[in-house]
C-alpha cells in the first residue's frame, strides 16, 4: 500500500511513540488535508493538541467498536494485530498495517521489489549484523541508509533525488510481518536464527516462528541468505528455494563460515577474527551473514572483510562499560531471550562472572538455561524482576551440585550489590537478563543506562548507536 491510497479513506494511527510520530509526519507531509484519528494515551492527546493539526482528532481507548470504523489503521510495531481488539476489528474489514509496509510500498518498483534493500532479522543479533552490514558497505564507498528497528523507522528517512546506494534494514518479529503486507519483495533477506521469543505479542513461539519466517515465505525476497546451522531455517529454506527466491547459506564448509577464530570462503581462509570488536562467537558468526549478502549484491566481500576490525560496537550488546575496584561491569540488556544470556556467559568462560538475570516474564521457557548450568555456571546467578522467582526456583535445583552462588534481588540496585559481594575485588558483572524491562524501566535502553549509573559510569557515554541514518 502506497501513502497515496489512503487520500478519502478513514484512516487512523494506533501509537504515538517513535514509530507513530514518524508515520504521522510521513503521511501529513504527502496528504496535508486527510483526516486522521489518533488512538493514544491521555498524556499524549495533550502533546498531540500542540501540534493544532484539525484535521487530526484523539481517542485514549481503541475498542473494537471504535477501530472498526476506520477502513485502515497504521499501528505503531509493539501492538499485537492479535489482540482482541485489532481480531475483532480485523474480522469487520479493517486493515491494519505498520509503517514499514508503508514505506516498502512507496518504494517498490514495477515488479514489486525494492531495489538495493538488505533486511536482517533474527531472534538474536540482528542488530550488530545489519550495523556491521552497512559499516561494510560505507567502507567500500557505497552511500547506505542505516534504519528499521535499530533505532530510525524507515519512514524518517530523507527523500531524496539520488537516494542511498543500499538499505540496510533491522526488523523485528513485528515489522517482518510488514513487509509482507506491503506486497513488495526485498532485494536480500537475511535471517539469522529463530529462538521463543515475544510471546506476548505473538502468542505462541509456532506464531512466533511464523511470523519472523514471513520474511522468507510471503515477502518472497528476491535472495535469502540463511544460516545453515539453524535447523529451524532448513525447511524454511528449501520452501523459499521452490517459490522462486535464491537462497545461499552461511555458516556451511561450500560458503562463509568460521573454523575455531579462522574465518573462510568455502576452503579459502580470509583472516583471523580474535582481534575483531564483535563480542561473542556469534556475533563473529553473523560476520558470515554480512559477506554472503554482500555477496548477494555482486560485491567483493573478500575485499570489504578486513575492515570489520574498524567497527564501532553498538551500545547494550555485550558492551564493557568499565572497570572499577577490580570488577568490569559489562551492560548487555538488549538481551531479551535465555538463550542470549546463555550466548553472553560464554564470551566470558575464562573470567568469575556473576550474572543478573531476570525481567518482564513474558513466559519464555527457562529449563534449558537452568540445564545449562550443570556443565557453565558462572561464579554466582543473581534473579531478579517479575520472572526471578520462576528462574530462581528452576535453578535451585542444579545450584547445589554445581557449587555456583544464587540468591534472589528486590531490583538491579540490589542485584549489583550482590555481585559485587560476591566476586569481591576480581570479576565481571555481566547484566545480560534473558528478559525485556517492562516494569521498572520503559524499555532495554533505560535499564542499561541505569546499570552504567548504579555501577559508576556516566550513562550518557554508552547510549548513542553508530551509523544511524544515511552516511
């Protein structure tokens, strides 16, 4: 859907954070006189009546009654189309979209694709993969658009006569969806892994699945590149591969993959990656990712690898903040899942870690964490938040028999308190919480910047994320 099909629809906004802003602006800029109604909180119909926009009116409830009434609903990412509202709307013949399907609309070509655009997604790294991406591409002297979920909604891109050579694109489980809806097909799709996550919104991890793998399955890309060792993704895969997409993997011996720190292209080593400012085996891993769409492109990736060691880490994923008295305090609250906290306590195996874990519970299964730590426990486990006293009880019962310290925390204040008592003057208090910070904070980004004040740092040094934009 173009920006332009919505002129003399009844069309409404359900949302007014980042997202919401940027699809309001973007749609007043092409139909200054269409009329919108915003579904909002009371305090943001007071920040919205400033604007003095009358041709936008504000409600602060979105019944389905209410929602029913508008042809097309443009919500913000973190709204569930799966909410009893948005089903029963949906049911009566409302669409609902988000701005990334607006965006990808606008921008498709006769044949529906959208030239020279890479979109990453994945349970678990996607953010460093498509910031790494599109640090590869400026490094070769190719202009790329640096937006999506990681911090710049595709709608607050600047238009312009010579637009940016490539895009590289983070999306969420939410946006992935989008695209889908757009009815426009990516250049490149690149898919990571697929871990439970989300819940919440998605209501099951089969949705879930579903809905990050429409990527690959609706949005028809016209290459996907996929990681080989991701079962989950073999199936998807082969699907992918008989609609019609051109699917080359990464991770497999025949492509990019990594043998111990050595990095190759099929048998050919390329360069040693211990020295590389990507935290984690993984992440390392997702450099795999990068060069076989950079290949999709028609690039030299052999050439544009080595100048991975000039990246600029990005903030709250496995970040160092300092050290002090002894102890490294190492902020990585974008983790959201057990399995990153698991992935962030093996970048430290040869160091006294405690670990804090522990948030929203948005009901992600933590047996397998507590599994794991019969065989890598770190020094001491600290729970903590609404879903610490679930985590606590599933490791009680390992905690014994593998001789690592676990005690329970009233807030992150207390849990910092705790690591610190235990690890004494030598170690590192790893935040990597396996769960998201609704509650106490408003999102990973706030709880990351309180754990850089509460361990002495000034959080202002560690939030801002490189790239950002068009460069």
């Amino acid at each position: 859907m173009r920006i332009w099909q919505l002129e003399g629809r009844k069309v409404a906004l359900w949302g007014w954070g980042h997202e919401g802003r940027a699809a309001y602006r973007a749609i007043r800029s092409r139909l200054p006189g269409q009329a919108l109604t915003l579904f909002c909180s009371r305090d943001e119909a007071v920040e919205v009546a400033a604007l003095a926009d009358s041709n936008l009116a504000t409600e602060t409830e979105a019944s389905a009654e209410r929602l029913s009434a508008f042809d097309v609903v443009v919500k913000s990412p973190g709204i569930s189309p799966y909410g009893p509202e948005a089903g029963a709307a949906a049911a009566r013949g409302t669409r609902f979209i988000g701005g990334t399907a607006l965006w990808f609309g606008e921008h498709a070509g006769s044949d529906g694709v959208v030239a020279r655009t890479i979109c990453v997604t994945g349970t678990k790294g996607k953010s460093t993969t498509t910031a790494l991406l599109a640090h590869l591409l400026r490094c070769g002297g190719h202009v790329t658009a640096l937006a999506g979920n990681i911090g710049m909604p595709l709608l607050e891109l600047p238009d312009s006569p010579q637009p940016p050579e490539f895009f590289a694109i983070e999306l969420s489980s939410y946006q992935t969806g989008d695209v889908a809806a757009s009815g426009a097909h990516p250049q490149v799709a690149v898919v990571l892994n697929v871990f439970p996550e989300h819940l919440d919104w998605h209501g099951s991890h089969e949705r879930y699945a579903a809905d990050k793998l429409r990527l690959l399955t609706e949005a028809a890309p016209v290459i996907a590149v996929l990681n080989a060792n991701d079962t989950r993704l073999l199936a998807a895969g082969e699907t992918a591969r008989d609609a019609g997409t051109d699917v080359r993997w990464f991770g497999s011996r025949t492509g990019w993959h990594l043998r111990e720190d050595a990095l190759y292209r099929g048998d050919t080593w390329v360069m040693d990656t211990r020295s590389l400012p990507l935290p984690g085996r993984h992440n390392r891993g997702n450099l795999c990712a990068v060069l076989t769409a950079i290949e999709a492109l028609g690039l030299d990736a052999v050439a544009l690898a080595p100048h991975a060691a000039d990246f600029q880490p990005l903030p709250h994923r496995l970040q160092t903040i300092g050290t002090r008295d002894g102890i490294t305090y190492v902020n990585d609250s974008i983790s959201t899942t057990p399995h990153a906290s698991l992935a962030a306590l093996d970048c430290f195996s040869d160091r006294r870690v405690a670990l804090l874990v522990g948030g929203h519970d948005r009901g992600l299964p933590w047996e397998e964490f507590a599994e794991a730590m019969r065989t890598q426990a770190p020094a001491a486990v600290i729970t903590m938040g609404q879903n610490g006293p679930r985590i606590h009880a599933l490791l009680a019962a390992v905690a014994d028999g593998s001789g690592f310290h676990l005690s329970a925390a009233n807030d992150l204040a207390d849990a910092m308190a705790q690591a610190s008592a235990v690890l004494g003057h030598e170690g590192v208090v790893l935040l990597s919480p396996g769960a998201p910070s609704f509650g106490p904070y408003r999102d990973y980004v706030a709880r990351g910047r309180h754990f850089a004040e509460l361990a002495g740092f000034d959080p202002d040094m560690i939030s801002a994320i490189p790239g950002i934009g068009i460069a």
